[in-house]
C-alpha cells in the first residue's frame, strides 16, 4: 500500500515527443509553394519599379523610379479603363449582393408557394446555358452592348453565390427567427435586423467572389465592347502587351517598365483587401460543406 501511493505522488514524466518527419516535408513543401508563389510576384513590383527593363531576377531594382506608375496615372488611354474597372467592381458587386442575399433569403422561406420548383430552376442555370448568340442578342435587347454597364448586369446574379447564401441562412437558428416574429417584425424587418447582423462573414466572402469576377472580366469586353471609353483595365492591359500598344509620355519608361507597374496596379487592390477578408473568405467557402 505505501509502495502504491509513493508511486502515486512520485511527479509524471512526460514523454518529450521528437520532430516527426511528416512535419518536417510538409514545411518544406509549403515553403518551396510560397516560393513558387512569391518570386514572379516579387520579380513584377520590383521591375516595375526599374527604370531599365531586364529580364533577370533583382532583389531590388538597379535604378529605382516611379515612372510607370506615372505614366499609367497621367495618360487617359490608360487612367479611364482603370476608372471604369473600379465603378463596375463596385457596382457589380453591390448589385450581386443585393440579389444573392434576397434571393438566398426567399427560397429559405419554407412556407413560399413554389419554393422548390425555382430552387430548380435556377440550379438548371448552372449546368446548362443558352449559349453565346442568345446572350448577346438578350444584351442587345437590353442596350447594354458597347456599354461597360454590361459588367454590372451580367454578373448581377450568380447562382452559386446565391446558394452559398442560401446554405448560410439555413444555418442560422431557427429560434431567432422565431423570435423575431414573436416581437412583431415582417419578413423583411427580419432579413435586416436579425439575418444580415449575422451574416458578415458570408457577405464578405461573396462579395469578395463577386468583386474578383467583375475586376478580372476580360472576355465579356472583349466580345460586347468595341468604344475604346467604355472598357475595363484588363482589356487595355491585353491591348498593351500582346499588341504593343504602349502609351508615349513625357516619363523615361521602358516598355517592361510599364508593362509589369499595370500589372502590379491590376492586382494591388485585392493584395491589400484580401488579408483583411481572408478569414471571412475562408468561412465563406466551408459555407454549406458540413451539416449539423
């Protein structure tokens, strides 16, 4: 008995567990990915900052200057594209938060007459399509070919956001909207004060999506838009490398110069926004995939 209880007092040892190999390769794994990731995005912002074209890797540029940057700011054949990419993004983005957290919200109302019937229908939309010439003649219909507003139609309501939306309404309990009803609030009262409280993180990875799809349409401009003052950033940023078509200002610029500063200015806005809306973005995408 004393043997037993001296043993009970005696400190556990903690056995000290080594470094597994299994961590060790997948450090070094994610850290040759972050590399590959990193260095072509490093080589962009540095040359775009090097007033001597090059095409080797530089840590830093040779001979630093904001000249592309400059160029891209005072010359209109480049600043209006930009311009118009950032009203439509905004726009478009606002729009297909509109329509995907009314749309989400009203197919999660069980009790709505033909709930189920356009649940389908609009799923449908999702594997099949009517094709390119029955699109752009229903753009046409609507006055939106040759016009940039087309950006903000056309991804106006994006059926996979929406149901991402609608996933996210369905996980909220069904207590509060109990609760709501019970104080006298209209369905639409509900929506606005008790869903969209709770519903940050959805809404800023949708809208993350949607912003990201609107800012990097190039195709749709590419088919519908021919006036050279309504179409977007990329479009121009095409124009710019595959044709040549580099504007002629008073800046000492090299073409490459110029070429890596519009790449640096058509991704900047998402490198900055996104590491604030990465958490958001990541709940957004596990939207739906389990089910309590």
């Amino acid at each position: 008995m004393a043997d037993i209880q001296k043993k009970a007092a005696e400190p556990k040892l903690h056995k000290k567990s080594g470094i597994k190999v299994f961590d060790v390769v997948n450090y070094i794994v994610f850290a040759i990915i972050a590399l590959i990731v990193i260095i072509p995005i490093w080589k962009v912002i540095v040359d775009s900052f090097n007033a001597v074209g090059v095409y080797q890797f530089r840590l830093w540029p040779s001979e630093p200057t904001f000249a592309g940057y400059l160029t891209i700011m005072s010359t209109a054949k480049l600043a209006r594209p930009f311009i118009n990419s950032v009203v439509t993004t905004v726009l478009g983005t606002l729009v297909g938060l509109i329509m995907s957290t009314l749309g989400g919200y009203v197919l999660n109302q069980y009790e709505m007459p033909g709930r189920n019937a356009m649940s389908y229908f609009l799923l449908i939309t999702m594997i099949f399509s009517g094709g390119m010439i029955p699109e752009y003649l229903v753009m046409k219909q609507l006055h939106l070919v040759d016009s940039m507003w087309i950006l903000v139609v056309k991804h106006g309501m994006n059926v996979y956001n929406l149901v991402l939306m609608k996933n996210f309404f369905e996980g909220i309990p069904g207590s509060l909207y109990e609760a709501a009803k019970l104080d006298g609030c209209s369905p639409m009262q509900i929506f606005y004060k008790v869903v969209l409280p709770l519903s940050k993180a959805a809404l800023a990875s949708v809208g993350l999506m949607f912003a990201v799809t609107v800012w990097n349409d190039y195709s749709t401009v590419q088919i519908y838009i021919t006036n050279p003052t309504q179409v977007n950033f990329q479009y121009m940023l095409r124009v710019m490398i595959m044709d040549g078509d580099t504007p002629t200002t008073a800046y000492k610029v090299s073409q490459n110069t110029l070429y890596y500063a519009s790449i640096v200015c058509a991704i900047l806005p998402f490198m900055v926004a996104y590491p604030f809306l990465q958490q958001y973005f990541v709940t957004g995408v596990n939207v739906g995939a389990v089910k309590e």
